[in-house]
C-alpha cells in the first residue's frame, strides 16, 4: 500500500505564496500565447488537457491556502481568479472537442459553461471569503442569462438584452443589500457587478452606432439610445459614484464615472445644437444643488461664558459645592 501523500506539502507556505503566484500569471500568458499560435497546429483534445492540468494546478494550490485573518491573502485572490478564468477557458476547449461549432455564436455552450463557471466562482467565494470570486461569479451570471435568452428565445436586438442586464442590475442591488452586513466586501463587488451590466448597455450601442458610421452607406445616428435608457446610464452613474463615496469603494467610483462618460457620448453624438432637454435639466439640477448646499446658514447659538478665575467647571466640583435638592414624594407618617 502506497502511504498516503501529507496534504501540507501541497499547501503553498506564505511566505512563497506571491513568488507561487508571479509564476501561474506568467505561466498562464504563456499558456494564451500557446493557445494563440498552435490553435491549429495541434489537435483540440490537446489544447483541452493543458488547459485543464494548468486549472487543476492554480485552483488546486489557490484553494489550499491559508486565510488571513478570515479573509483570503492577494497571492491566494491571483491564483483563484487565474485558475477561474483558465476554467473557462478549459471548457470552452472541452465543448471543441465535443464537436461544438465556433464559426457562429454557440449559445448554448456558453450558457452551461458560464454556469459551470458560476458556480465554481461562487462556492469559492463563500468558501474562502473571496469578494473577487463574488464578482467572477456574478459576471459568469450575468453571461449565462444573456446566452440563454439568446438560445431559448433567439434575440438578436439590443432591447430585450437591456432590459434583462437592467433586471439583473437590480437584482445584484438587493442582494449586496442583505449581504451588507455579514458579508460587505461581498455586497461591494456585487455592486461592481451591477455597474459592469449597466455599463454595457451604453457601450454596445456605442460600438453599433460607431460600425454603421464607418459602413458604407451609413451615418451618424440621430439617436444612441433612447431616452429611457439614457436615464438608466444616467442614474447608475450617480448612484455609483454616491455609493463608492459614502462606501469609500474605489471600484464603484470608477464604474461610476465610466457610466457617466459613456451617458455623455450616447446623449451628444448626433444630438442638435440645442441645450433641449438634457444639458438644460441636469445644469438646472447642478445648480439647485449647489444653492441648497451653499445657501446662508442660521447664526450658531453664542458660546458660553468662561469660567471666572479661580472658578471650577461644575463636573471638577466637590460635593460641598453641589446643592441638590431632591423632592420626597413619600406620604406623610
């Protein structure tokens, strides 16, 4: 019988662990780079098994280590997020060499393999108490109901898109809500989450509007977006960047502000030379918010008076000093 192999020798010592994982991200760019330049010189099923044994090694070695303080350390976040998205790509290998074809959009295959990916993500998160695996997770999410609206119902417009990265903005708001509490760093990412799908919705039309300008016979749109979803942009961008200043969430700010930027650029290309409506509204909002931060304030009241020389404050006084009088509310004898 072969003894048994001690599992402490697999664990990653901490003190090695950010030289462990420098080496996974580099060898996982090597890895792409192999990918890249020999996709058709070797056969998928070997493409799929380096892919795999470089998943196994980086969530083997990730998911081993020790926590800090309850919470995962930066080297052990590297090698989980690396081993996740090496995952991903392993699976989408597998689907290759099941016969699975790429020249058109397989919908199917990447809606069960985002939730393979999911769940993995999330189980690790709340396993290890990994926020960026919550963000992995929902963005996995995320992929996987876009893929499943376009496999079962065949959308190919952007409306019905919007309306379920909008709902599925919301959704990620409630939860980071209950998990506020017990898990914030958790309910941070997730809100990072719900900034990413906001933020696509403003992006794709961008990329839409900037293909037909360059086409042939196409132009300037006269409108991005329509009107409600410039609100949407709008409001996610606002609400991130409150939430990321009151939070002090760095990531939220800035998805704030991308929000911001693209809201922008849907609402000014191919808009008329007119302050209608927007620049006039939210330069009127501007304004009445900067007056009703800076509008004249009441007289504080006047400080007391100091304290006479030789004159104790009133909590420094003995008890000689201190007249009480106490009402005795007793009936008479």
């Amino acid at each position: 019988m072969a003894p048994a192999i001690n599992p402490e020798l697999l664990r990653p010592p901490a003190h090695r662990g950010p030289l462990i994982a420098a080496g996974a991200v580099v060898l996982a760019v090597g890895i792409a780079l192999e990918e890249l330049r020999l996709a058709d010189k070797l056969a998928p099923v070997v493409h799929f098994l380096v892919l795999a044994a470089f998943t196994a090694l980086t969530l083997g070695i990730g998911l081993q280590a020790r926590l800090e303080d309850g919470r995962p350390p930066a080297y052990q976040s590297v090698l989980l997020v690396t081993g996740l998205l090496s995952l991903y790509a392993a699976l989408l290998r597998f689907a290759d060499v099941l016969g699975v074809d790429f020249t058109d959009f397989p919908a199917f295959t990447f809606t069960w393999t985002s939730l393979v990916v999911a769940a993995a993500a999330l189980w690790a998160a709340f396993r290890l108490q990994s926020a960026v695996c919550a963000l992995i997770g929902a963005i996995a999410i995320g992929i996987a109901l876009l893929s499943a609206l376009n496999w079962i119902f065949g959308a190919d417009s952007q409306s019905p898109f919007r309306w379920l990265l909008l709902a599925l903005g919301i959704a990620l708001v409630l939860v980071s809500l209950v998990l506020r509490g017990s898990h914030p760093r958790h309910a941070e990412q997730l809100i990072d989450a719900a900034g990413l799908g906001i933020l696509a919705i403003p992006l794709v039309a961008l990329v839409q509007a900037a293909v037909g300008a360059l086409s042939l016979f196409g132009g300037t749109p006269d409108t991005v977006l329509p009107n409600f979803w410039e609100l949407v942009v709008l409001a996610a961008g606002c609400g991130l960047l409150a939430y990321g200043a009151v939070d002090s969430a760095p990531g939220a700010a800035y998805l704030g502000a991308a929000n911001l930027v693209a809201f922008v650029a849907v609402t000014a290309l191919g808009a008329e030379g007119t302050l209608l409506w927007w620049p006039l509204v939210l330069i009127l909002l501007g304004l009445g918010a900067l007056g009703t931060g800076l509008r004249p304030r009441s007289p504080l009241p006047p400080e007391p008076d100091p304290y006479r020389a030789g004159e104790q404050p009133l909590a420094a006084r003995t008890d000689e000093e201190i007249t009480l009088r106490v009402r005795d509310d007793e009936p008479p004898r």
